[in-house]
C-alpha cells in the first residue's frame, strides 16, 4: 500500500516528464477532476484534461515552480505557480483526496491570465 506521499510524488513526478500512461496510474473509472474548466470524471475524460495541460506545459519556456506540499493522512494540497507561451499562473493550487493508493478525487484553482 503506498502512501499519499508516495502518491503525490508519483503525480507531480510523471506530470513533470509528460507522462500520461504514468500520470493515469493514479487515477480509477471512479475519479473525479474539478477545475474551473470543468468536471472531469472517469479515465478518458481525465485523459482528456492531461493531454491539453501537457500540450501547454510541453512548449518550449513553460516553467513550474512548486512553493509548498502538504500531505495529511488520505489528503494532500500543494500551491505552485507556472508560465507558459499562453499562460501566466500566478497562483494556483490543487487538492487530492487519495484512499487506497489512487487519486479518488481531485480539485483545482486558480488565477491565470492569458497572455496576449
């Protein structure tokens, strides 16, 4: 059984190479994304949601700057910032639910501003 570390390392470790079959192991049929793009439920959809952030993140001059990581039993939260070609996150965060070694449940928010 891994822990919620072990799993939030996972994730912020496959999204970080672009690893979307790695990024999906943490994921089940039964969870859930919500962001303020929408809620995405079940693996393909949550597929989806991966493919469009690794398509942004994956250009050339996306940055990622991870300022703080909380874990507390089945939940963690971290808040990190990043700029892409098209994006300026100022500040964003993320929140997962992780029973049983899998990202159950999973919110996102944030303030981005498209850059012109």
């Amino acid at each position: 059984m891994a822990s919620t570390d072990a799993v939030l390392e996972h994730h912020l470790s496959t999204f970080g190479e672009q690893d979307l079959a790695g990024i999906m192991e943490d994921y089940t049929e039964e969870s859930v994304v919500v962001t303020n793009m929408g809620t995405f439920k079940g693996l393909d959809e949550i597929e989806g949601l991966f493919e469009d952030l690794f398509a942004e993140f994956s250009q050339e001059g996306a940055t990622i700057d991870m300022e703080q990581e909380t874990v507390e039993d089945e939940f963690a939260y971290i808040v990190w910032q990043a700029e892409t070609p098209e994006n300026v996150y100022e500040f964003a965060t993320d929140t997962f639910y992780v029973p049983d070694d899998e990202i159950l449940f999973q919110s996102f928010a944030g303030k981005l501003s498209p850059k012109d």
